[in-house]
C-alpha cells in the first residue's frame, strides 16, 4: 500500500499544487490529510475545495480548522493567528465552514500498522517539540507507525528496546529524507507543513509510505512563494505571515 500524507497546508493553494503536481493520483493508492487546511494563508476556499475534491482517504482535523469553522474560540491563540483565524471564518463560503466544522477529531487509525493524529494520539492539541514528548506520543500510539503533524517540523522519532533516535531533516538539502521502518520498532513521523515550514527550510514539505517496501519518505518541493505572499498581502492578512514563508519560520 502506498500512501501520500499531507498535513498543515494553511491556506496555502500555491504550495498544495506544486506537491499535487509531483504526486498525480496514480503514483499512491491512499491519501491521508493530517489537518490544519486553513489559517495563516490568503487562499482558505481554494485550499478546502481542493482537498475535499481528492476525496481523502483519511481526513481530520487541526485546531485552525476548529477555530476558522467556529467550533472554538480564538481564545487560544496569539494575536496574528488570531487574526488570521477571524479573517479565514469571514473568508470561507458556509459550506467550507460546515466542511471544517464536521471534520473528525484525530487520532485514526489507518490500518494495523498506522495510524495518524494532528498533536499527539492521547490531544490533537499538544504539540511534539523533543524527545519526551516524542516518548509520551508514543506511550499513547495503539499502531506501530504514527504520524503527527503541528508542528510545522518534519522529523522521525522512532523507539526500539526503550531507546528513541532522532532524525532531523537538513534545511535547504536534499528534496528527499528516506526513513526505514525496521520490525520491533516504533514511529512518531511529522511530514512537516506543507503551507507554512517551520525549520527555516522554505520548500513545501509532505511525506509518503510504501508498507510494501517499509519506507517513508519525507520530500521537499519548491513552489512560488512570491505569489502566497502576495495572496496573504492583498488578503489584508498581517506582512509578518507572508514575511515569514519566505523564511520558513
């Protein structure tokens, strides 16, 4: 089985093509999207539309997508995802607002080997930043492999006889990181964000998994961020958000 794994593409309709644009329908058999579609971004309806016409396999749901759809408040979030948050509700048609708002709470499980979340498998809320709370996710995971997005960071955790190894991703190298899955271990993988990168590397950035071959594979793509930006500007949204895709932070 092969599957293509998306998460956090923020309202980022230029960054969803270009990945799209590499991984036709032919080249995997399920498609998994980890949350997160809207927020930050100029392009919320393109983004939901989008998605909703590939038909996912799996679907669930991040915390800009609860907030964006009226499910929670914006209570939570800093002042710019705030703001953002409050653009993409007046932004959104009622039926991509209804389309969030109906979205399932994670986690799923895929198969008997995976299964996915958007924080953790015991919140959808917590973020993963280092190896404890790796552990903690994976104390909670009821499948061998877990992905998890959120973060923004593409990274593999993965726990074999008690001891977790790390494997980052080096910004701006390589467009593919190769993770093998090994048997007796466990794994706790992040594709990173599509939409709005977070390790200072700019590149789209998605992940897929052949059980056949038991190999993931997070991959980088460029795309025009010139003109996300110029979404994100023309939106009214605040310069920082567009700034800040070009950095990837």
């Amino acid at each position: 089985m092969r599957f293509l794994i998306l998460s956090d593409i923020h309202s980022n309709i230029d960054a969803l093509d270009a990945v799209l644009a590499r991984t036709p329908p032919k080249s995997y058999d399920k498609l998994i999207v980890m949350g997160d579609l809207v927020g930050y971004g100029g392009t919320p309806n393109e983004v939901v539309d989008r998605i909703f016409e590939l038909k996912p396999d799996f679907l669930i749901r991040g915390n800009h997508d609860k907030v964006a759809s009226g499910v929670e408040s914006a209570d939570n979030f800093n002042r710019i995802a705030g703001e953002a948050a409050r653009w993409t509700q007046s932004a959104l048609t009622s039926v991509n607002r209804e389309r969030l708002a109906a979205l399932p709470a994670g986690p799923a499980n895929v198969d008997r080997e995976v299964e996915v979340c958007h924080g953790t498998p015991f919140d959808e809320d917590t973020y993963v930043f280092d190896e404890n709370d790796a552990t903690k996710a994976l104390e909670a995971a009821h499948r061998p492999i877990c992905f998890f997005g959120h973060t923004h960071v593409p990274v593999a955790y993965a726990l074999k006889g008690g001891h977790l190894t790390v494997t980052h991703l080096t910004p701006g190298g390589d467009d593919t990181k190769i993770v093998n899955i090994l048997k007796k271990s466990r794994y706790l993988i992040n594709p990173g964000s599509i939409g709005q990168p977070r390790d200072t590397d700019a590149r789209a950035s998605y992940a897929t998994y052949d059980s056949k071959k038991h190999q993931v594979q997070i991959k980088r793509v460029p795309y025009r961020i010139d003109l996300a930006q110029q979404r994100i500007t023309e939106a009214g949204l605040p310069e920082s958000l567009a700034f800040r895709l070009g950095l990837g932070r």
